[in-house]
C-alpha cells in the first residue's frame, strides 16, 4: 500500500474537494480558451489587422496555427477535468492518470508559449511558477489517486472467492 503525499489540498480543501475545483476550474479554462483562440482565428480574416510576437510580426497563417495549438489545448483541458470530475463521481483511480497527463501536456504547452515570446526574468518567473503549481496540482490528484486506489483495494472481492451455492 503506498502512502499517499498530501492529505489536503490549498491547505483548506480536501483531497476530493480540491480535486473537483481542479476539474471545474480546467473545464472553465478549457471553454474559454476554445473561445478566445476561436475569436482570434475569426479575427485573421479582417485586412488590417497585424499579429505580433513581442515586437516581431508575423504572418496570419502562423498566428491561425498557434491559435489552433492553443484550441487543442484548451479542448484537452476540458477533457482533463470532465475526465477529474468523471473519475471522482465513480471513484475511478485509473481515469485520474489521464488528468496527471494533460497537466504534463499543459507544461509543455505552457513553455512553448512562453519561448515564442520575448525571454525575459518575468517570463521564466512566470514559467517557473506556473510550473510549480502543476506540479503541486499532479501531486494533489496523484494523493487523491493513491488514496481511492487503497479504498477500492480494500472493496475488491478477490478473484479466488467462491460464492455460496443455492439450492
């Protein structure tokens, strides 16, 4: 039996209480962030708008491929929190490890992001931080994974069991 790393999560939320926040607040995030990158991509069609990266400009078809990276996102963070909020109703560790997943696709992402832009102290600041926050988060539902794991271990009728028989 592994022992689980944190008991709580934002020291005021239980495991399964943060866990539906974290799930709530990616769904939220997610549909937002499916708006927004939408709306910029509607915005290329119009002439006189210019897109710039820092103080470069770049192409309408570039900026239409990162808005569609950032809408992919966005799509896996709502499927990541249906997913979290899925798992926590039917008491489902396995479907957690889909969540622990995406947080990792949202680093990735996250830094991309943050390389296409200027490099200064208050971006790798701002990578660093955010970091650190899923980190803690992947930390949080991996508690929350070890913990519904052992409780569905001690439910679990072993395989071998013989039912009694009836007449």
């Amino acid at each position: 039996m592994k022992k689980q790393i944190f008991n709580g999560c934002c020291l005021c939320f239980d495991l399964r209480s943060g866990a539906q926040i974290l799930g709530w607040l990616h769904i939220i995030g997610g549909v937002v962030g499916v708006a927004g990158s939408l709306l910029v991509i509607a915005v290329t069609r119009y002439e006189d708008i210019e897109f710039f990266i820092g103080e470069k400009p770049v192409s309408k078809t570039f900026m239409v491929v990162v808005m569609a990276v950032v809408c992919a996102v966005a799509v896996t963070n709502v499927f990541g929190g249906t997913m979290l909020i899925i798992a926590l109703k039917q008491q489902s560790h396995r479907k957690m490890i889909i969540f622990m997943a995406l947080i990792v696709i949202n680093m990735i992402a996250f830094a991309v992001n943050i390389a296409m832009d200027v490099i200064t102290i208050i971006s790798i600041t701002a990578l660093v931080l955010v970091w650190c926050l899923y980190i803690y988060f992947s930390l949080v539902i991996y508690s929350l994974y070890i913990k519904t794991k052992n409780q569905n271990e001690q439910v679990h009728v072993p395989t071998n069991y013989q039912y009694p028989a009836y007449a």
